[in-house]
C-alpha cells in the first residue's frame, strides 16, 4: 500500500521538445535542504549533454532562489534550466510532473539536513516519486537496502555526468508500478475490520 496519490488536473501543453530528458527539482530553491552548488557544477560542464534540462519546480523568488538564478545567468547556463519566478500553480507543477523523465532529491552529505533524511525524514521528492511513477537519480547515501525507490545512484560529479551522458539507455519501464487507489482502499478496509489485530 503506498498511500500517495495526487489529485488529477487537466492537461497543458508545455512544448517539450521529443529529445529533451526532463530532471525535476520540485520545491523552492533553497540550500538548506537541497545542494544547488552541485547543479552549477555538473551544469557548467563541457560533457553536460545539450539535451538534458533541470527544471526547478518551485517559487525562485524565495530563500535562495533569486541568487541561484543569477548564478545561473551568470554563467550562461539559461538553456540548461526551466525555473518559476512565483508559486507554481498546481495544474502547472501537476503537468510539469507528468511531463518529467526523472526527479532529483539533490540531498548529500553536505546538506544541513542530511542527518533528518537518514534517520526520519522524508523528502517530498521521494513521496513524488511514487505518486507520479518516476523514476530518481539520487546521491549514494540513500542505496541502502530500506531505501525501496527506482534510482539511480552517484558518488560524484563524475558519476552523475555519466547517468545523465548514458540516461536514454535505462528503462524503467515495468518497474515502477502507479499507485492503485481501489486496490489500496480494498487492502485497507481488509486490514481495519480483520479480526487478526
């Protein structure tokens, strides 16, 4: 039972290019919970393939968010990231969510909160992950066996630069089941009124 769902919007149509690979950050940019240093880094390399876009899917004009912006368009790097300059309404974060290839929680060990992650805590990213089917691309702290999410893992830049180099060639397909809200109902309402508890 997974017990995540999201609600169901009409769609729009967001003009994304056949080749383009979609990497969401969904949330406001702001550091303490997510490392957007890595982003400029792997970004700003001369490897970075052409057809990979980040897209930041959260309020930009927030906590660190117009400070990354600039770094971004200080470096050039516009044509690598989709961002919001507002909140992002929920038929728009819904469509960009349907429209992602892959999600990335963008948590390391040299995150503030790391710590929480490992031991209580819960990205929304991951709890994403299951509601909409996605695969992720995560940092190696989390490949732990309790951690039952299809990922991807890297250690380093390096690692990441060959997954995003390499991603047309993983297939997730079949392995990610959508949550079942019928099924998920029956099981519980099973669980509630059985006798065995």
């Amino acid at each position: 039972m997974s017990c995540c769902y999201s609600p169901t919007f009409d769609k729009i149509d967001l003009q994304k290019p056949n080749n383009e690979i979609w990497i969401t950050i969904p949330g406001s940019v702001e550091k303490k919970r997510r490392d957007y240093d890595f982003l400029l880094r792997v970004a700003k390399c001369p490897d970075f393939p052409d057809f990979i876009r980040f897209v930041l899917l959260g309020n930009s004009s927030r906590f660190e968010g117009p400070k990354f912006i600039e770094e971004i368009r200080k470096n050039n790097l516009g044509d690598k990231f989709i961002w919001f300059e507002e909140f992002v309404p929920e038929k728009v974060f819904f469509n960009y969510m349907l429209n992602s290839d892959y999600l990335l929680p963008l948590i390391h060990p040299t995150t503030p909160s790391v710590k929480d992650y490992l031991k209580y805590k819960a990205s929304g990213t991951f709890i994403q992950s299951v509601s909409y089917s996605i695969p992720m691309i995560c940092h190696e702290v989390f490949n732990e066996p309790y951690f039952n999410f299809p990922s991807l893992f890297y250690l380093s830049e390096k690692d990441f630069l060959d997954i995003v180099n390499n991603i047309k060639s993983y297939d997730f397909k079949g392995r990610i089941q959508p949550p079942d809200f019928e099924m998920d109902k029956k099981l519980y309402c099973d669980f509630l009124f059985s006798t065995d508890h």
